[in-house]
C-alpha cells in the first residue's frame, strides 16, 4: 500500500516521502528538483546526498548535492550547470508526485519530474521532462544523472557478441570516451559481456564512458544490494555525445548512472520526455567479473523483461 507524507530530511525542512511496505524514496522541494533517497525500508540509501551541503538554499552557483537529478544535454557550461538552488512546487498525483521546477531564467527551460512507487514492489518509475518557454525552437535532450553513493560497482550490458564472419561484418555497437578517460584505469573490468566500473575513494580522478547499445538497463551492487535502471534506447534516433543513450561517471566520491533521451528540437510551448524504471534486489553481491553477473544479476533483471 503506498503512502505519502512531508517532513524534514538532510537538513531540508520540506520534503516528500512515498512509502509502501518495502521500500521508500524521499524527494525535497526545497531545492531541485532532486530525488535524495531509495532504498529498502530501513535500509541503505542508494543515493548519494553531500554531507557538505545538505539543508543549503540560495545562491547562483549550481551545487552537487547528490541524489538524482534532471539536465539538459549537451552538456555545456554554464547552460548545462543552471542553479537548482531554490523551492519547487510539489502536485500529488493519483499514485505518485510531481516535482516542478520554475522555468530556468538563463535557458527559458522547465524541468519536471513525475515519481510512482509502485504500492506493493521496490520500484519506481520516473518520467523526466522538459518544456520549452522561449520564443524558439531548442535542440536538447533529457538527461537523467543517479547519484549513487560510494563503495559500490557499476554494471553496463555489452551487446551479444558474434563470431567474425560474413553475416557478422558490420559493427553492432559504440563505446564514446571523454579526453580524461582512461581504459587502464584499474577501476574498469572489461568483460566479454558486461563493463564493470567500481567506485574507489582511494582514487579521485574522473573516469567516464558511454555505450549505445539496445539493452536499456545499467545496474549498481552496493552493501550486499542491487539498484537497476531500465530506459528504453530508440535505435532509430540520434543522441547526444556521439550518439551515447548511457552513461557513466566516477570519482573518489560517487559513481553516475546516466541515461539520455534523444536529441529533440522543442518547439515553444512544447515538452519532451524520458522515462526510467528503478528496481532493488536483496541479497546481491557486488560482481568482478562476468560470471558473477551472469549469476547474480543477469537473471533479476532478466524477470524484469
């Protein structure tokens, strides 16, 4: 059965909690919109929320709060880093919320989040959106960034593999790299299946990367759990960052799990959406290799087809 109440949390004095009997996630209007918390009832939180600045307001520099959050792709400075510091409003829907943030004064876009918990299941699903109040038309893509705490290892689906041969002549996937990406960086595991990227806080340089590939799930083992993300990638449409629908970052402090939208031109007045699910799994431990996906999270987020 799901519930929804306000309180404080982190600091924020406003805040949602949706609630059913096995997890909880927790949204605040004070800043954001910014989702801090999902996880099992009583359990860890999945998400990162910056113990430096939790409860701040105010001010025209864009803060890292954590949690999860919405963009606007491509990403740019400073269109990209638009302040998320003050109140959002907040509408009750039949089995959810949404979360409305006032229209950007430096881009002219509004960012809006609808959250479902589902009443009897640790799952979420997210519609992220963003409509266009300028007098133009605007190319951009909704950008969806999970702000997962510290300690964790990251899990990307690698496309089926297929043996050289004449049916099997033209390339199936795309792995995208930033300038600072480095691939000997010990942190990444290259598997003949899966990528995996574990969080080190021993070890503070950036490391991103992006895959199109039609899987359209990204996962995350931490503290003997397991969170998932599922999109639905169009193989059709064209994305941004050399074309990269996921994405991943890390650093000495949290791992992102990004999913994008693809590139669309907003007209005035129009909106454009992405949708995530997020699902959570008891008794998963954190793989290092494919094997250990193939053991322990492949077939959870197979049921989830």
């Amino acid at each position: 059965m799901l519930s929804i109440e306000t309180g404080p949390a982190w600091g924020w004095p406003n805040c949602c909690r949706l609630a059913n009997d096995l997890a909880d996630l927790i949204v605040t209007t004070d800043v954001g919109p910014r989702v801090l918390r999902f996880g099992f009832l009583g359990g860890p939180n999945h998400f990162a929320v910056a113990e430096a600045l939790q409860g701040q307001t105010g001010g025209d520099e864009w803060r890292a709060y954590g949690g999860h959050r919405l963009w606007h792709a491509p990403e740019h400075f400073p269109r990209s880093y638009a302040p998320d510091n003050g109140p959002v409003s907040l509408e009750r829907l039949p089995d959810g919320v949404r979360v409305i943030q006032p229209v950007e004064p430096a881009t002219g876009i509004q960012k809006e989040m609808d959250l479902r918990l589902a009443p009897e299941a640790a799952r979420v699903r997210v519609t992220h959106r963003l409509r266009n109040h300028t007098a133009w038309s605007v190319e951009l893509a909704p950008w969806a960034l999970s702000v997962m705490a510290a300690g964790g290892v990251a899990v990307l689906p690698l496309p089926p593999r297929r043996p050289h041969g004449p049916d099997n002549l033209l390339p199936t996937s795309q792995l995208t790299l930033w300038s600072y990406t480095d691939l000997a960086d010990p942190r990444w595991t290259w598997g003949t299946r899966y990528i995996l990227l574990r969080q080190d806080p021993a070890r503070p340089d950036y490391q991103k990367i992006g895959l199109r590939s039609p899987a359209g799930w990204v996962a995350y083992a931490r503290a003997g759990e397991l969170f998932v993300k599922t999109f639905r990638p169009d193989p059709a449409a064209r994305y941004p960052d050399l074309d990269t629908p996921l994405e991943v970052f890390v650093d000495d402090t949290i791992v992102e799990l990004e999913t994008l939208g693809p590139l669309a031109a907003l007209a005035p007045g129009a909106a454009v959406e992405h949708v995530e699910d997020w699902h959570l799994f008891p008794a998963v431990p954190a793989p290092a290799s494919d094997a250990d996906v193939d053991a322990h999270i492949a077939p959870r987020v197979a049921g989830l087809r």
